[in-house]
C-alpha cells in the first residue's frame, strides 16, 4: 500500500478493492477459529477454501463467527 501511488490509476483501483476483500475475508479468522475445527477440519486452507466452507455451514456455526463473516459470496481468487 506504500507504493500504491507510482502505481497507474486502474492498478491502484484494483489494489484497492482487493486490499479490502482480503482484510474483509481475514476479518472471521479470530471469531471462526473453534467453529473451522468442528465443521471444516478436512478442508485445506487456500484459495478461499475455508471461507467458503463457513459459509456453506452458516447455520452450524457459533454466533459470533457468523456475525464476523463478510455477507454475500465472496470471489477469492481474481
């Protein structure tokens, strides 16, 4: 983010907007750590893989890391 401005405009919009999808998808880590344990042991991490596994399980997971998961799908991998 340092270095965002030597970047040309459409590149520093890009980064932009995936800065804050990366911070948004990081933001359940915390909240979600005992709720991917129980539900989403056998999922390998990557590529939004876990993130995606909570969200097929929202209704089994603890209410605080529902609360913490970004809302609507979330496209991990542009």
């Amino acid at each position: 983010m340092q270095r965002i401005k030597r970047l040309d405009l459409p590149c520093q919009q890009i980064v932009r907007e995936r800065v804050v999808r990366w911070r948004e998808a990081e933001g359940y880590t915390l909240a979600c750590v005992e709720d991917v344990k129980r539900v989403c042991q056998a999922i390998e991490p990557g590529d939004g893989r876990i993130l995606q596994c909570l969200q097929e399980h929202e209704q089994d997971l603890s209410e605080g890391c529902y609360q913490s998961l970004p809302k609507g799908r979330l496209n991990l991998r542009n």
